[in-house]
C-alpha cells in the first residue's frame, strides 16, 4: 500500500515530487497550494486542492489539520515543501502539525539563517564555506551610502529576503540585478526602496564566468543528520529573463571542467553535518577561477527545481523520505558521480546558447546516447493539456534565449 504523501506548493518542483511519487506507486499524490500554476494546474499525476490563504501561518496551521484529520487513518503523513514559503511555515508550526504529520527538513533557526541572505552570509562569514566580497543595504534607512570603493565592478545586486522583496514589485522587477556602475548601482536601490521593500539589499562582486561556471550541489541529510546522499553538477545554461535568472536550464551530473569535486564535496557535507542540518539542502556554487574555489552563492533549505535528477540517476527522493522516515532505514553515504543531463530546454537551445565549447559537447553526447530527461516531460503522464503546455513551453523558451542572449 502506497504511504500517506502530502505536497506543499504548485510549482515545477512539485511536479517532479508527484512524479517521484507516482513513479514508485503509480498513484496520484495529494498536493495542497495557494493558486493554481501551470507545472502543475492541468496534471493527472496530482490531486490538488487550493487554499487563497495558504500562506498565512494561522490559515496553514488550520488547512493542514483538517487535512491531517481527514487522511491519517493510515499514520502519519509524510509533508514535503515545494516552496522556501512553506518550508519555512511547515517548520515554524512544527509542534501544531506533529499530530498528523512527519518531515525532514531544518531547524527553523537554520531555515532562517538560509532564508535571508545577510543573515546566511553573516552566520556563516566564519566557516569553512567561500563567499564573494560583499556589503549590505538597508533599505528601511532614508540615505543611500555610496558603494565603497574598494569594490570591483561589475556587482551584483540582490535581496536579502527574497519573500518579502517579491511582494512589493516594480516594473522590470529583476530576480538580481549587474551593476556595471556605482551610478547604475545606485539608481537601482533606489528603485527597490521606491517600491517599499524594507529589509536589506546584498551587494557582491561579480565572480567573473559564463553559466557554465555554475554548480548545483544536492544533498540529503538523513533526520538523524548523517548525510546520506550529494551530487555534483556543472551547470551549461541558466534562466536569461530577468525574473528568473538563477534557475537552472541545463545541467550535467558527474561533469566538472574545474577539478576539486571531491574535496568540495566533503566540505560541504561536514558543513552539513557540523551545523546539525536535516533533509535536502541544494548549493547554489560559482568557480572562481581567480582563486579556484568553489563560492557559495546560496543554499536551499529543500530540494530545488532542478533536483530531479537524482531520480533519473537511480535516487528517488520520495524513496528517500519514506524510508528514513517511515521505516527508520539509514543507507551509506554514496556520491553520485555518473553524468547524466537535465535539459528543461530543447536540443537546439543547448547548440544556440550554450557558449562553452567542450560542454556543449559533452551535453550533446549524452543526448544522444539517451542520458537525458526533463523533469516535466513524463510518460505516466496522461493530461493532454499538461502535454500540449509543454510544447508551448519549448518554443517560448526558443523565444526567450533569441530576446535575452545574455544573461548576468
């Protein structure tokens, strides 16, 4: 009998959670979201119900027990967060939830120190993690300082608190913003203050490289904070829109141009480790050629967007879930190190944009040898809308790379 199994979100990393699911039991999964969204509105792999008020604690708190109430004839059921929102409110209402539900993820001190960004890069200034140099704004004080000068340029500019920088928009809100100038610099804190954004602005040098001297590191910590799992992936291509730059578009498992992976991987596991982290964490990593180090750009207190790969490779990470938490089961660490590609975008995107020569055809090699997936792209799939949303997609992503060649 397939375990209780509740989703937290409606975006494409719920998506590939359902898949996880249903790839192991071959049944739709229960998903609970605010609002409808594409990944996911029209699936058949998902039954989904949504809540307007979701994402306000008292509303969560109350939606989740009646769920609980209604689905734990069975045991407790196993929640997953889809969404830094709700990972954050499944662990702040932890206590009111443990009735019904079990899940891995941080503590909500960790969670917080992830979640927003000057506290993450204050926290952990004093460790063994590498961060590009960096200053931080106030956006609650009236002045604006001047950037010092000390700063190389270009700069990249982006929001402490990602949460509360997506509610108050603007227009041609960036996800992060290059600044060439201290003048351009400027105007754009300005803008964000304009837009009553409060809390705090991270200004960082740029770490000079094209996407492909992007990383995406996953782990899986199990709840007793052994670590049980890590990849290691060179990124080829990310998102070029400006909303969504960050989010990864193509990605090789196993492939590093760079060297290193062993000993990064093992510094980012003891980090893990040392800090009593639970549950999947992804870093967001940057080679810096000029020191070669991997940076921290950032880190995920969940598994991301682009974590389905690990099930590609033989990782389900529901699997993972249930039989840590349901079946008190512990496995060996284990580095994935086979290469496998996630492509999100179609073959001609990799040829077109990708702009390093030697992963370009490392990608197409695995391509056509069959090593590939798109995490949205799934034969157990049965909704014609969903599939036909997909083809859509493909040729407005054809769109999206010919409008914005560059990305920062």
């Amino acid at each position: 009998m397939a375990p209780n199994v509740c989703l937290i979100g409606s975006d494409m990393n719920t998506y590939y959670m359902a898949r996880c699911y249903h790839e192991l039991y071959g049944e739709p999964i229960d998903v609970i979201a605010t609002e409808p969204i594409r990944f996911t509105e029209f699936s058949s792999i998902v039954n989904i119900s949504y809540h307007s008020d979701l994402k306000e604690s008292e509303a969560f708190v109350r939606i989740l027990t009646e769920y609980g109430r209604n689905k734990s004839v069975q045991g407790k059921i196993l929640l997953i967060g889809c969404h830094d929102v709700y990972v954050r409110l499944m662990v702040e209402n932890k206590e009111a939830l443990s009735q019904w539900f079990i899940f891995n993820s941080p503590r909500l001190d960790i969670v917080d120190t992830f979640l927003v960004k000057e506290k993450f890069y204050k926290t952990y200034e004093v460790s063994t993690l590498s961060f590009a140099k960096t200053v931080y704004y106030d956006c609650s004080v009236q002045k604006t300082d001047p950037i010092p000068k000390d700063m190389y340029y270009p700069l990249i500019i982006k929001p402490s608190n990602g949460i509360e920088y997506g509610k108050h928009h603007f227009p041609g809100q960036p996800k992060v913003f290059k600044a060439n100038s201290p003048m351009k610099a400027m105007e754009f804190i300005d803008k964000v203050k304009a837009s009553g954004y409060k809390d705090s602005l991270i200004v960082q040098e740029f770490i000079p490289g094209d996407d492909s001297y992007l990383f995406d590191c996953i782990f899986y910590v199990n709840s007793k904070g052994h670590a049980e799992l890590a990849t290691f992936a060179q990124i080829g291509l990310q998102e070029h829109s400006p909303s969504a730059i960050g989010n990864c578009t193509v990605l090789v498992n196993g492939y590093n141009q760079f060297g290193n992976t062993d000993r990064t991987i093992e510094n980012l596991k003891n980090f893990l480790e040392g800090i009593g982290y639970t549950g999947f964490a992804e870093f967001d990593l940057k080679f810096d050629r000029r020191d070669n180090t991997f940076k921290v750009m950032e880190i995920n207190p969940r598994q991301a967007r682009s974590s389905y790969y690990l099930c590609a490779l033989g990782h389900n990470l529901i699997k993972y879930l249930v039989e840590d938490l349901l079946e008190n089961k512990e496995r060996e660490f284990e580095v994935e190190k086979n290469e496998y590609l996630l492509s999100m975008v179609p073959k001609s995107v990799i040829k077109k944009y990708v702009v390093n020569e030697e992963y370009k055809k490392e990608a197409l090699r695995l391509w056509k040898e069959g090593k590939v997936v798109d995490p949205l792209k799934y034969s157990g799939e049965k909704s014609f809308k969903h599939k036909m949303y997909l083809i859509l997609r493909a040729m407005n992503y054809k769109k999206k790379y010919k409008k914005n060649t560059h990305t920062i």
